[in-house]
C-alpha cells in the first residue's frame, strides 16, 4: 500500500502544472485535491516528522507568518483603501499547498531516495515532448500534435501563437522555463549524491530543451548548474575517468551548441539578443512594480498600480507597462505578501543559513546556494515565484528537510547513542 501510495506522489509531483484547468471541482483543479487525499494518507508521519525535524517546524511556522501578512494586508485594503481583494482568500488556501507538496516529497525521499529518480524519469520523458517540438527534429507535427489534442486545457494561448516558442506540455514557454529549473535542481542533486556522469548528460540535454525554449533566464540559470556540477566537489569522490569525461562532455556539447546556433542564428536569436523590446522592456515593468510598491507597501489595489503605470509611463513612454505585469518573482512575492512580508522572507533565509545550512557540508550548502541563485535568476524576470504560484520548485525544500534530518538530526542522534553506550561501558567497567 506504501509503494503505491508513493508511486502516485510521485506521478502527482512529476506532472505538476500539467492538468491546470482540467477537472475543476469548486474552483480547485481536480489534481489539488488529489494531493490533498494523498496528504491525509500521510497525515499520521507528517506529525511525527513534525517531533524529530525541526526544519519542517521553522517552515510551517514561516507559512503561518506569510498566512498572518495577508490577513494584513487584507485588513489594510477594507479598512483604508476600501477595496476587498478576494485573490488574497485564493492565497490563503493555495498556502496550504505550499506544505502539502514539500511534505509529499520529503514524505517519499525518507522512504527511497529512487522514487526522486522516477521523478526525474518521468519529467525528462515530459521534457522529450518539447525537445521533439522545435522545428529542426522529425517529430514536430507528431509532438505538436500530442499538445493540441490532450493538453490544451492548462493554455490561454491558441495553438498558433503558442508555436513561436515550445512549451512541452505546459501552458506556454514560461511554465515549461520552471519546470526546466526544478528539473535542473534536481538533477544536480541526484549527480552530487550518486556522480553518476548520466545526470551531467541529463543536465545538458535539459539545457538543450531550454535553448529551444527561446528563454533567457532559464539558459542562464541552468549554465549557473552545469558549472557548479561540472566543477565542485561531489559527495562521492570522482574517479581521474570520471573528470577527464566531464571536460570531454563540456569540450564537445559546446562545440555542438556554438555551431548549431551559427547554422540557426535567426531562430536563436532571441536568447542572445538583450537589446530587443522584450529584454529592454522590463526594466520599465520592474520598476513600476517597485513604485507601486512603494505607494501601497501593505496592500496595493488596482487603482493604486494604475497611477504607478501612468507616473512611470511618463519617464519611460513604454506601453508595455499598461500591458504586462513587473515580470519579476520578487516583486510580486512583495505584491502578494506587502513589503514586511518581503522583508519577512529576506531575515527567513538569513536564519535558514545561520541555522539548517551550517550543519550541513560544505559541498551539500553550497548546492543549496548554488541552487537557490539559480532559481532566482529564473525567477527574477518573470512573475512566477516560490510561495506565490510556483510549486515545482518545493522540491528544494523537501531536499532541504530531507538532508537536514539525514545529517543534523541523525547524526547528533548516533552521537548521543554512541555517548550512552561509552557510560555504560565505564559503568560496567568499574
């Protein structure tokens, strides 16, 4: 019963973001409340894990504190600005989520840290859809074909439109850009606990499909991965083969990569381009974003983004701004959870260093700093972000639960015993 109840975690987690909008039941998608079913399968463990993890403790304390900023905020815009923001209940109830799926994660880790590789099988299968999508292979119009017929329902886009760039099996190119980053995280998770050299070359074939993507910030993101990967220590020590095969496999998959985007530099043009409408576009949009923060800081309605558009659109003369949102996670995180709540999460991730990163090693901290670097690069330049609408990327902190137990608490706990049974023995031996 235990292996079928994590082998559809596993499913669950692997697919997330793809049944948006199918099977909607009082306005919740059908896939939520199956993860809220498995949760309760699991209720017993989460309160027992809650007695001996203290970092699960910190993290529902941090979303009971994120809970109490929107009541906050809620609060302000009825009383003060006479507004009622019923998207703040919708995030009051998407929070609960947000403990849900790190601890269905953390849940399945504990008990095999394989079912973490059949994550990643099962999004790298997903990810082959959109690999097969981008004009230059010969199953574009079979991949094509896959997401008109059975995934259309989590896209507001039409299918024409969707073309310009792949989205996989997602929405469009941006959500697929998320998953890309959770995947990539993942992985090099999976390569510094195994130095498998497999995950490196599923490193690079992610890296491929976000190239097709035709998105900057997870390219980046994940070039920040593969370098950390390619050159760090690793928990397993790396044979002289091992590292003469990662330097072979940088050598030639940039050789591969700089003379396919020479041969295609008009379809690729826009990953390299960062003077064009779209990149310069959004510093206009970020700091209208930060302006409107700064004229509501504990709540920011309709009326009061409209005048932060119109002032900034008077410096800039950019009508993207009335079009487009800050395209920026922080931002909106800011936006969601008012300017203390931001602040709330800065000194959150200061005490997360101070007190559940020191105890790990030095190689497994600096995957999460690496890890969460890249995640921000991603994230910073579009709207989506950790605690606001994105969960892919709750597998770093079911990661960050998992190795915290595993050495922090463990280990302090094989030392108590082992301190015990050294008293008896001088006991016995007086």
């Amino acid at each position: 019963m235990k292996t079928i109840l994590s082998l559809a975690i596993v499913f669950f987690i692997a697919t997330e973001g793809l049944f948006v909008g199918q099977f909607v039941f009082a306005g919740i998608s059908g896939y939520r409340w199956i993860e809220l079913l498995l949760f309760i399968f699991v209720l017993k463990s989460f309160f027992l894990d809650l007695k001996t993890n203290t970092f699960l403790v910190y993290y529902l304390k941090f979303l009971f504190l994120l809970f109490l900023f929107l009541w906050l905020k809620s609060g302000y815009l009825i009383f003060f600005e006479h507004y009622l923001d019923t998207d703040i209940f919708k995030q009051m109830f998407r929070l609960c989520f947000f403990m849900i799926v790190p601890y269905l994660i953390y849940y399945i880790i504990q008990r095999n840290i394989i079912y973490l590789k059949l994550i990643l099988l099962l999004e790298v299968l997903i990810f082959l859809v959109g690999f097969f999508q981008f004009p230059l292979t010969p199953f574009t119009d079979f991949a094509w074909e896959i997401k008109k017929v059975y995934f259309m329902a989590n896209s507001g886009h039409e299918i024409g439109k969707l073309m310009d760039r792949i989205p996989g099996l997602y929405g469009f190119a941006i959500p697929f850009s998320y998953v890309l980053a959770s995947g990539g995280i993942l992985t090099t998770y999976l390569y510094k606990k195994t130095n498998n050299i497999i995950y490196l070359y599923t490193l690079y074939l992610i890296l491929i499909i976000a190239a097709m993507t035709l998105t900057r910030s997870i390219v980046i993101a994940l070039l920040v991965l593969i370098v950390y990967a390619s050159f760090s220590k690793a928990e397993r020590t790396r044979t002289r083969i091992d590292i003469i095969i990662n330097y072979l496999l940088i050598i030639g998959i940039s050789y591969i990569a700089v003379n396919l985007f020479i041969e295609n530099m008009d379809t690729f043009s826009r990953i390299s381009n960062v003077k064009g409408e779209s990149a310069e576009g959004r510093i206009p949009l970020l700091i209208t974003g930060i302006y409107a923060l700064l004229l509501g800081p504990l709540g920011v309605t309709p009326e009061t983004y409209e005048l932060a558009r119109k002032t900034m659109f008077l410096t800039f003369h950019n009508i993207d701004i009335f079009r487009y949102a800050a395209h920026n996670g922080l931002v909106n995180f800011a936006l969601y959870y008012t300017v203390p709540g931001l602040f709330y999460l800065f000194y959150s991730l200061y005490k997360i260093n101070k007190i559940f990163l020191n105890c790990l090693s030095k190689q497994m901290k600096l995957f999460f700093v690496m890890s969460s670097i890249a995640y921000l690069l991603q994230s910073f330049f579009h709207n989506d972000f950790i605690f606001v609408k994105d969960f892919n990327i709750l597998i770093l902190v079911a990661l960050l639960a998992y190795e915290y137990k595993r050495v922090c608490i463990m280990e302090k706990y094989s030392i108590k015993i082992e301190e015990k049974d050294y008293v008896k023995k001088n006991i016995y031996a007086r």
